[in-house]
C-alpha cells in the first residue's frame, strides 16, 4: 500500500491524499461504508460502486470468523471474490466486538475468550490468531488487535488496557511479518491509537504507533460513550504525533458533522453504520438538514427526497412515497434509505476534498455543518 498526500489546507489540518491498494486507488478524506458480515446492509455491490460511489468497504473480522467461516472463505477465494467487491477492502479486528461482548468475555495476557453471540460457543482470540483470520479474509487494510475501552473508563483501566493493546499490536507486528496474503496480493496492517479520554495515555500511545512505521495509523476508543469535544481534543493531540505521510483512520466515527470536525483536524478514513442504521430506522441526512421519514408532514410532500441529491434515488421517489413504505413497513424503505444515507454520505467526503483542494475547506465546513446538523 501507497499513500501520497497532495495537499493540506492552509488554514486547517484538512488533507487531500491518496491510498493505492492492489484492489485500486482511494481518494482521500474518504468514508467506508461498513458491511460487517461481508455486505453492507440492504444494498447491492453495483449500487454502492456505481451509484453510491463508494472506493473502499468494510468486513469484521469477528463476524466473518464466525460465520461463514475461514474454510468457506478460503475456498471462495477470500472476501473479495466471495462478496464480488473488486475494489479495496478493510477489516476490523474485533477488539471492538469483543468489548462490545462485556459480559461474555474475559480478557487475559494471551487474548480474548469469548461466547459466540449467535449460538453461545467459546472461542479465543490471540493476536496472532486474528492477524492469521485476517489473512484468509483477504482485506487490502488489516487492523491490529486491541481492547477498546469505554469512555467513562477510570485512569488505571485505561491505562492497564492501553498496555495490553501494546503488547498485542507488537505481536500483531510480528505474525503480520512472518505470514504472506494467501491470495497473492499485498496487505497492510494498521496500529490503532487508544488511550481513552486522557491526553498523557493518547500521546504515549500516538508515540508508540509512529514508531512502528506501518503504512497507516487507525484512533480507535472514540464516539463509545466520551462527550464529543473530548473526542475531538483526542484527536487533535494524536495527529499532532502520527506521521504526516501516512493515512489517518479514525473508527467508528460517525455523523456528517463529526465527519467535517475531523477532517479539520487531518483525518482521512472514516467508517460508521449511522448512515445505514439510522437509514433503516427512517432517519434520512441531507445537506438540508436531517429527516425523519415516519413524520406525517412527509405524508403529502411530492417533492424529491433531496433536490439535486447524491444518488439515482433522490430524484426517483418522493418523500410522501419513502414515508408510505416506511409505515407500510416495506423493505423497499431500508434499500432507498440505505442507499441515499451512504451516498449522501460519500458525496460528503467528495465534497470536502473539492474544497480542500481548492483552499477554501474551513469556511465551506462552517456553513456546511450548520446545514447537515439541523432537524427539518
């Protein structure tokens, strides 16, 4: 993998870049849709290439172990060619599903042991096991194991579970050097940042992630429960630190207007299931302003979901239709909102790397968070 940064905003930390991967290039400050268990949710491949536009999806490494299963996924071919994505894609490690299994995990030196949450079987994730399920997988950008905190975790527990993560990701290291791609193609592994709300734990953690020098740098432990200004002042004292020339991931993250935030302060990847979650409860984002479908003052509106929208669907249904069949509890409902939320979404990102590269981002963000982050 390849990144070559090609501008950064004179007045910001917002940066223009781009990843190339052997599934293809990433234009950079980019959104990835998430398609945890091998598909993003209620949309096509083609649509999210073609009408979506999206360059770079989602697996989770958790889910995919599960289910299908490493022998299915080796004989497919690996993720690509089992799911018909031919363009880059990533994967979790885990370390977020695990913690999001609380109650059904015990953490220890060696890994993870956890209960299956689909039928209740025991299993136990080392670092080097994921780094070896994340070869089968095939993922162009593989994600080291961690433990990811909560974020009203005290002091100590930080502290004590950022160890831990460090000692993984120095095993993650070095089972990632001594394996190959199964499928003949190049893998990147990328460190993740965490140190939950405490600057001292962040810098040190940033520290030791640059001096790794992997081809990219993830911040994980954000948008899990911390107030929003904490989580934009983490990021900024980790970008202070991680390297200039390598692509910033900041996980899980998150709304349009955390998006623009974090962009201002040099993020470039970003991933979230807001767009596709919220989209199925109903909840449209528009640059207007955000839509609750189920209104009835949507019962009578004829007029196009988004004027001028980011995708096929925008002008095809209107916003009297949507709410008719989210009421109708029609599938048809999740498909239109899926797919406009991640469209919209990755217009977004196309949007700001424009303004970037034209030297006017900051004052285009400003105007353009007031919009996305109103109730109409």
């Amino acid at each position: 993998m390849d990144f070559k940064l090609q501008y950064t905003d004179s007045q910001s930390k917002a940066r223009a870049g781009l990843i190339i991967t052997d599934h293809g290039q990433i234009e950079t400050p980019i959104f990835m849709p998430v398609g945890t268990q091998g598909g993003v949710k209620a949309v096509h491949m083609p649509e999210l290439e073609n009408d979506i536009k999206a360059q770079i999806i989602l697996g989770n490494t958790y889910h995919l172990y599960l289910r299908p299963g490493l022998e299915i996924l080796r004989q497919a071919g690996g993720l690509h060619k089992f799911n018909s994505w031919n363009r880059p894609i990533l994967t979790d490690s885990g370390g977020f599903q695990v913690f999001s299994l609380a109650q059904n995990r015990k953490l220890t030196e060696e890994g993870a042991l956890f209960r299956s949450h689909i039928d209740g079987s025991k299993h136990f994730f080392t670092p080097e096991l994921v780094m070896d399920i994340e070869r089968t997988i095939g993922a162009d950008i593989m994600m080291a194991f961690d433990e990811c905190t909560p974020g009203d975790a005290d002091y100590n527990y930080a502290k004590k579970s950022l160890e831990l993560t460090e000692r993984w990701l120095d095993r993650c290291i070095m089972r990632f050097k001594e394996t190959e791609c199964e499928y003949g193609y190049k893998q990147a592994l990328f460190p993740i940042v965490q140190g939950c709300v405490y600057p001292d734990l962040r810098k040190r953690a940033a520290e030791n992630v640059a001096e790794k020098e992997a081809d990219g740098n993830a911040i994980g432990g954000l948008a899990v429960g911390e107030p929003t200004e904490k989580m934009y002042e983490m990021i900024e004292v980790v970008n202070e630190i991680l390297p200039q020339d390598k692509p910033r991931y900041l996980m899980g993250v998150g709304t349009p207007a955390n998006i623009l935030e974090a962009i201002e302060r040099g993020v470039d990847m970003f991933d979230c299931i807001m767009p596709t979650r919220n989209g199925r409860n109903g909840q449209i984002f528009t640059r207007n302003g955000i839509m609750n479908m189920r209104n009835k003052k949507w019962a009578d509106d004829f007029s196009p979901i988004e004027e001028n929208g980011a995708s096929f669907v925008d002008t095809l249904y209107t916003k009297a239709y949507l709410r008719h069949l989210f009421i109708a509890d029609e599938i048809l409902a999740l498909q239109i909102a899926s797919i406009h939320n991640l469209a919209f979404y990755l217009w977004l990102v196309r949007e700001a790397r424009m303004h970037i590269l034209e030297g006017d981002f900051s004052s285009w963000k400003k105007g353009m968070i007031e919009n996305v982050s109103r109730r109409i």
